[in-house]
C-alpha cells in the first residue's frame, strides 16, 4: 500500500508520479542541492508537502555527498534554501587517517555550499547560493534581514498553520560574518601568508582607479613634470556630512570584524582622539550664510548614540575614500572631520591637494593650526611641501554670498569642471540602509555600511569607463564650443579694456588676495531714495525760475505718489486673488477696509492729476473710468451714476500710460521725464530685490534639502512656510519690475535703458547659481536678471565705459568657463591614463599573490592541496577580470583619442587590444552586481576555507 503512493516533484521540472523508492533515489547523488528539493505527497484528495527527510533521505558529507566509510551518527539539521527551510538527515565523516583527523564540520558544511550557523556542532545552516541572493538585494534594492528571513518562512509554509523555526538571530549572525569573509576574500588576504590580522588599515576598500596614487598609476619622474602638467596630479577630495544615517543608544555592545580595515576608520582610536579633543570650543563664523544653524538643526541627540556620518570622498568619481568615513556624535564638529581627513590622508604623497567641502571658507581657517595642534606620532601630517587650496562645492557656494569666488571650482583655475556634490548622490544610496543600520550595535552597524560602501565604489569602479567617455566627449564638444563663445564676447570690447582685465584674472589666478575679485559683480550705485533727492533739489532750483502749480503734492511727489498707489493696487489685486478660496468674515472686513483706504487716496491723488494733467479728465470720461469726489464723511453724496470699480482695478492713467496725443504740454512732458528716471530707479531696485529673493529662497531651498527632509511634519511645514513667504515677497518684486519695464516702453521705446533692461519672464527668476532646473554654471547662459549692476544713462558721456565695467565680471566668467572646460578635457585624458595603470598594477598584485601563500615555507600548519587550487583559482578570476577591464575601457577610449586628435602618448601601448577586440567575435562581460566578483562553488568555497582557516574565532 505503501509503494502505491504517489509523488512528485516539481522542483525537477517534472510532474512525472514516482513511488517513494524512486523519489529518494532521484534525489541522492553528489548533487546536494536535490536534498533542497520540497516533494509533495498525494493524499486521496490532493498534494500535500512533505519533506525528503520524512521519507528516510540521508545526506553524507566529507566525500562529495558519497558515503564515509567512518560516518557519524545522523542528526537534523535545520537548512535555509532560496526556497525556504528544510529539516535534512545529515550524516558526516569522522574518517581519521594517519596524517589528519577528521576535517571540522564547518569545513564539511563549506564544502557542502552551506555556511553553518555555528562551528563546532551546528545544527542550522545556510546555503551559499541564499546568502549571495540576500547579499545582492541587500546591496541593490536594500533589503533588510528581518524582511528576508519573514520571506523565507512564507516561501515555506503561509498558510498560517505551521510553526515557523526561530533562527533569525542565527541568520543575522550568519550575513554578518558572510559580509565579512566576502571583504577578506576581495581583499586577497586569504592569498597573504600574514591571514587576517595582519589586514593593513584601509587595504579593503575600493579604490578609485582614477586618482593619483604614486607607485600605482603616476608616473615614476612625476614630481618633475613642468608647472603646466604637475597640476594633473592633484588629488581631488571632498569632505560632507550625512545626518540622516543615525544609530539608536540601545544599549549594545559588539566587536567590530574589520577594525579600520575600509572606509570607517579605526573606532577605538577615534574615540581616544574624541577624548583628547573634548574641550574644543567652536571657531566663530564670519561668514554671511549661517553655518552655524545649519550645524546644530535638526539634531535629535536624544536616544541616538551617532546623529550622523561624516566622510570624505573623491571629489572626481564620488569614491568612498579608505579610512575616510566616522561617526557623528554631537554635530559636524571640526575635530571630528580633521580625523577624517587626516585619517584617509596618511601616506599619500602627493604635492597637490583641493579639498572641497561646503564650509570651507569656516573650516580652512584654522585647519592647519589643529592639525598640528591635535595630531602626532603615527597620526601627524605633514603639509609643509604640500600646496592645499579649498574650495566650497558649486551648489553650496551659492549661499555664501560675496567674495568667495577664490573658494569657487568654478573660477580657481587648474580644477576642471570638478563638482564637488557627488557625494550627495552616495549618500541617498546609503540612508536606504540606514532605515535597518541605525537599530544596529555601532560595530554591526560599521560593518553594514563598509560593505555598502563597497557596493556603491565597485559600480562606480566598472562603470568608470563609460562615464569618462561620456565626459571626454562632453568637455570636447563644450571646450571648443566656450572657446568660440569667449572670443567672440571679448572681441567686442575695447584692446585696451581687455588687456587690463587679462592682468586683473591672471594676478587674482595667482593670488587671489593680491587684487580685486574680478568674478564678483560690482555694485549700482542708482536707487530710488537717490532719485527722490536729486529731483527734490531740481524742483527747489526750478520753484525760482519758472511757476509751478500751487498744490500740496509738488511734480515728483505727485509722480512718486502715483506710483505707490499703483504697488498698492497690486498688492490688493494679490490679496484678493487670495481670496479666492473661502475666507473668515474678518478677513473680507479687511479687505473691504482696505479697499475703502485705497480708494480715498487714489480721489484725493486724482485731485491733483487733474491740475497737472487735465487732459486726464476726459480721457475718462471717453473710458468710462470716471472717479467720484472725495467727500466728508458727514456728508453723503450719491454716485449711484457712477459704475462701482474695486479700488484696485481704477486706472491711474500715469505719464506711461497715457496715449501718444496726450503726451502734450510741457509740464506733460517734465512729468513723463520724471517718471522715467524713477521707473528706471524703480527697474533697478526691483532687479536688486528680486536678487536677493532669490538668494534667500536658494539658501532655504538647500537647507531644507540638506537637513530638513524627513525630519517630521513640523519641520517641514515651518520650511514651507518660510519659503512660501519669500515667494510672495519675488512675486511682489517681480510685478514691480514688469510695471516699471512697460512703463518704460511706454515712455521711451528706443532709449538705451533697454541695454540694461530687458522683459523678465518667470524662466528668468533663477540662480544664483545654475541649481534650477536648466544647464550649471559650466554650460549656462545666465539669466539676464544678475547681469544688470548698473543704471544706463543715454545723456552720459562715460556710458560706455560703465558698461564695459559693468561686463568685467561676466567676461571673467566666461574666461573662466573656457579655460574649465580645456582642463577637463585634459584632466580625463589623464584620469583614463591612470585607470589604465591602475588596472595593471591590480593585475600585478594578484598575480603576485597567486603562488604567494602556497609558497609560503613558514605556515602554522600544511596548506591542503585543494584549498591552494581554489586560492589559486580565484587570484587568476581576478587577473582576468581586471584584463578584460583594460580591455574594455582601451576599446571605449582609444577610438575616441584618434577621432578628436588628442595628444595621448601613453594610448600606444594598449592598441593591440584594440585590434584583438575588433578581430574576436566574443563579447565577455564583467559581473558588478555587488561590489565583487563571484567564484564558482569550488573557488568560493576553498576561498572560504582559505580565510577562516588561520582565524578559528570567526
């Protein structure tokens, strides 16, 4: 009765009935996997689940999954497969021979594809190929434990009936030290004689191939390159702060695995360093943006052991920098970023060195001062020779105001066009894993964020041949094209002229202390108040040569009150559009109590049109705008003839907006002049508001996306606020200045005002900086709005030479752009050089390590013949890997070299790749998934057995 059930499996891909003789038979064998296999049973109704093991399936370990001719006593044991859990007989080998015992169980299990949870007799484990499932969606898509291990307990049974194992501490434990062999094993210290601890500090980081590193990808003479080619040698870093990846106090205590062997520096000697500087008392900010605040907002201290990271990257490629990244404890504190800095510093030998971060201007003041102040011994830095310059990334330096151009990357000279915010692009990827990281111990929380770290510099380091052919395409194209574009700009400006700004730019290139800024915009000197004065001197001296009407307001009052009346209206227009919604009755009170103000004031202005303008009064009345009389409030008088119109829709009819025919009269006339000069003051001073406006919704806008985002409703709603206020205030500036530009059409069609002047569309309320939507700073066209300084004045006889020096900072910026472009051409023609070099000197180092540990006479114990294959096998996976890489980026790059003619000496030696490439017909492609390259089962287990062997611990 037995024999007659039916089975079936349908991880076989077959349906195919078997009997149960024939079902364990299928799924005996060397193939361990089969044993994961979930068979169901038909039970006269329908198929139901049922394990192997039920069915008397025993597993054998030590010899292929053949049987031992010593076994062990059979014992279950709990395996988690990509396909959920599974309870399997295992039986493993006790064979003792006369040169070795038994192998350990970790190491049967290893060999098997499964990682035991425990060493010495375990009885959870875990398969390989899970582990790779969960470390590639942890890396990727970000996935936590929890959330997997909950997976896998539905996979198995969701029906709500069974009882679920407990093993998620067993599993956590297990992706812990999974991360950690795998960091080794990248790290070629399973191929080093010296194992594990003698892991030097930051050897297992990734780094950027693209970077300067003598010894690997510069030059040997390097150092005597002439003064036009040393500057392509610079290390380029920048340095920020992450305030959203935090880490809860819950008490915990762990070991970190890999103490300052990648990006997070040495924990325990940054916490004696902390100690030492715990007396530091903040430097005093003299910069007009307000650093201070944003240090200190935002920074829920309360329950959180570490209220952020700071780090340091590669400022080019956004590269994670070795022994560059530590936790925050109370704010972005000078110390805590000096360590950093210092720490991913040491042993680098370079000449040349650009720091960017977002407070420089603050932070560089004192910096060498704390550095030898706070840094001795094995951790001094020695700067003397080195020339550091500091500068403030592009989408920061915006809100620092004025005179900052010598901390701009975009007008220091020999920088390219290095941005400096690509760390704002790693951050995001990393404060996805921070959702898990921050209810972590801060030891598992370091290792988590190593091995993300990691991820996140592998894709940036097989993708860097695509992205510097893009960008060497890039800055040909714009090189050429800002060249053309300065000439010609330059062109149309005095010899003489240009030839002083030539020495003002290359003096400030030099030293930027030396002589005035020659980026920074010079200031009008036109203002409204200015206006008002100067006519109220003219009308006293002409009061005594020539009679004006008797009344209380004289012309340029009358003028200046008409257009006050004329802001009001449209602040009254904006208020009733406002409006528009459902409002309280107080508020339609205010607005009819202000409309009522209004109005008085415009009837009693009109008075005074009258007189200086009658040809006003019939222009009314042919417009059906006629006003009625103001009268005391005692006495009523009926205008229920006169159509009702909302005071802030009553036509004024000033000078501009009278008709041509009644621009007659010689007061008519004075009276249009006046109110040309004001509006032209009133054009200008709108410009001057609308600037700064802008400036502030620039430094709100960043703020709040820097430090505010995600940070709760309260804050959030107070940045909205905030930023909607100043809205208004632009929107109200901006209507003024569109009043004042129609107005001037109105009066003056072809005057040289509109020089300065142009129509200013919503597209041109942008910048300051080239953050907006639209090209940066390197591709723009600025908007016209942050050209304009000065007042032009046709009756001038030095107009012109106000212009030019109106222009001189927007000439020096397009110098600038020019010059940043040709650098960045020549910057990433070098960069591929190194990449390159890079990439050899990689291949050299693992071939150095293929025979390095086998060879090696002074091991603790044999070093097992298969153990050796698979150190062996791996080290030449990745000689090929990275000769491939060479391959491939040689086969991006080449071409391009040739199609723009670009002097390249070194590109000869890596053309015969290019011919091979062009002659095979197979296309390899490199594996990233995640961080690493993945070894088959032989490799990565040997590999495994390599790095756990001289560390019993782990």
């Amino acid at each position: 009765m037995k024999d007659r059930r039916l089975f079936r499996c349908l991880d076989c891909n077959s349906a195919a009935p078997h009997c149960s003789a024939c079902l364990l038979a299928l799924h005996k064998g060397s193939n361990f996997s089969r044993a994961l296999h979930r068979p169901e049973q038909w039970n006269g109704s329908f198929f139901e689940i049922i394990s192997l093991s039920a069915l008397g399936l025993i597993v054998d370990l030590g010899h292929d999954n053949k049987p031992c001719p010593d076994p062990a006593v059979v014992r279950e044991v709990l395996i988690f497969h990509v396909n959920g859990y599974h309870t399997v007989n295992i039986r493993m080998c006790e064979c003792i021979t006369a040169t070795s015992d038994a192998p350990p169980p970790w190491r049967q299990f290893l060999r098997a594809s499964l990682f035991p949870a425990t060493q010495i007799r375990p009885t959870t484990a875990f398969t390989i190929e899970l582990l790779k499932l969960f470390h590639a969606l942890n890396l990727k898509a970000k996935t936590n434990v929890y959330d997997f291990y909950q997976t896998l307990l539905r996979v198995t049974d969701n029906s709500g009936l069974a009882k679920h194992p407990h093993r998620y501490k067993q599993f956590c434990h297990t992706v812990r030290l999974w991360r950690h062999l795998r960091q080794l094993k990248r790290g070629g210290r399973g191929h080093h004689p010296e194992g594990v601890s003698g892991t030097p500090p930051g050897s297992l980081a990734v780094a950027c191939p693209a970077c300067p590193c003598p010894g690997k990808n510069l030059p040997e003479d390097w150092e005597l390159a002439p003064a036009d080619k040393l500057w392509l040698y610079t290390l380029y870093l920048m340095m920020d702060a992450n305030f959203k990846c935090r880490c809860k106090d819950r008490g915990l205590d762990d070991v970190e695995l890999a103490p300052g062997w990648s990006y997070y520096v040495n924990e325990e000697r940054f916490q004696e360093y902390l100690k030492n500087t715990a007396n530091y008392q903040a430097e005093r900010n003299t910069c007009s943006a307000e650093h201070n605040a944003i240090l200190k907002a935002n920074l829920r201290k309360e329950g959180y052991i570490a209220s952020g990271i700071g780090a340091v990257f590669c400022a080019r490629h956004a590269f994670f920098r070795p022994n560059g990244a530590g936790d925050l404890h109370l704010g972005e504190k000078y110390p805590y970023m000096d360590y950093l800095l210092v720490s991913t510093l040491l042993g680098v030998l370079l000449l040349l060195l650009v720091i960017s971060y977002d407070i420089a201007c603050q932070y560089s003041k004192n910096f060498e001062r704390r550095i030898l102040q706070n840094f001795t011994g094995s951790m001094h830095l020695d700067l003397e020779d080195v020339n550091v310059r500091w500068v403030i990334p592009k989408n920061h330096i915006a809100v620092h105001g004025p005179n900052h151009s010598k901390y701009s990357l975009n007008f220091n000279s020999k920088v390219g066009r290095t941005y400096g915010e690509g760390c704002e692009s790693a951050w995001p990827d990393l404060n996805q894993a921070s959702v898990s990281t921050r209810e972590m111990a801060l030891a598992t929380r370091h290792d988590v964020l190593n091995d993300h770290m990691a991820s996140w510099n592998w894709a940036k380091f097989v993708g860097i041949g695509e992205h510097l052919l893009k960008g060497l395409k890039n800055a040909h194209k714009m090189s050429l094209k800002q060249r053309a574009t300065f000439n010609e700009f330059s062109d149309t400006f005095p010899p003489d002229v240009v030839r002083e700004w030539m020495r003002q730019f290359e003096l400030w290139c030099a030293n930027p202390n030396s002589v005035r800024d020659p980026f920074e915009e010079p200031q009008s000197n036109v203002s409204r108040d200015k206006v008002y004065l100067e006519l109220a001197h003219e009308e006293a001296n002409l009061l005594s040569v020539q009679s004006l009407p008797q009344l209380d307001l004289s012309p340029s009052v009358f003028i200046r009150v008409g257009l006050d009346l004329e802001e009001q209206q449209y602040d009254r227009r904006s208020l009733r559009a406002k409006m528009s919604l459902p409002q309280s009755d107080k508020d339609t009170a205010d607005l009819l109590q202000q409309r009522s103000v209004l109005r008085r004031r415009i009837l009693y202005w009109s008075e005074s049109q009258n007189v200086y303008m009658p040809s006003v009064a019939q222009l009314r009345l042919r417009t059906n705008t006629t006003l009625a009389s103001p009268s005391d409030d005692s006495e009523p008088v009926d205008h229920s003839d006169v159509p009702e119109t909302a005071a802030e829709d009553i036509v004024l009819w000033l000078p501009s907006s009278l008709p041509p025919d009644l621009l007659v009269g010689d007061l008519t006339k004075r009276l249009a002049q006046i109110e040309l000069r004001i509006r032209l003051a009133q054009a200008n001073d709108s410009l001057v508001d609308i600037r700064r406006i802008r400036r502030m919704l620039k430094g709100i806008s960043e703020f709040k996306r820097m430090n505010v985002i995600g940070m709760g409703g309260r804050a959030n709603t107070r940045s909205r606020a905030l930023y909607a206020k100043f809205l208004r205030k632009q929107s109200r500036a901006s209507g003024r200045y569109r009043a004042a530009f129609q107005a001037l059409l109105n009066l003056d069609p072809d005057g040289e005002w509109k020089r300065t002047f142009q129509q200013l569309l919503d597209a041109h309320l942008t910048g300051p900086s080239s953050d907006d939507v639209g090209p940066g700073e390197g591709m723009r066209t600025i908007s016209w709005i942050w050209l304009v300084q000065r007042d032009i004045d046709a009756e001038d006889p030095d107009e012109s030479r106000r212009y030019d020096e109106s222009m001189r900072a927007e000439w020096a910026k397009s110098k600038a752009r020019a010059e940043r472009w040709e650098e960045e051409e020549e910057l990433t023609v070098e960069e591929m050089r190194r990449v390159l070099a890079s990439l050899q000197s990689d291949v050299a180092f693992w071939e150095d390590l293929v025979e390095r540990r086998t060879k090696e006479a002074n091991l603790p114990r044999p070093f097992p013949f298969d153990i050796a294959d698979g150190v062996r096998a791996y080290a030449w996976r990745q000689v090929s890997v990275r000769r491939h890489l060479i391959s491939k980026f040689a086969n991006l790059w080449l071409p391009q070299l040739t199609k723009f003619d670009v002097y390249a000496p070194w590109a000869a030696q890596y053309e015969p790749l290019v011919v091979a490439m062009e002659q095979s017909t197979q296309d390899e492609d490199v594996e990233e998934s995640d961080g690493g390259e993945d070894l088959d089962n032989a490799e990565e287990n040997s590999m495994l057995d390599s790095a756990t062997g001289n560390n019993e611990e782990y």
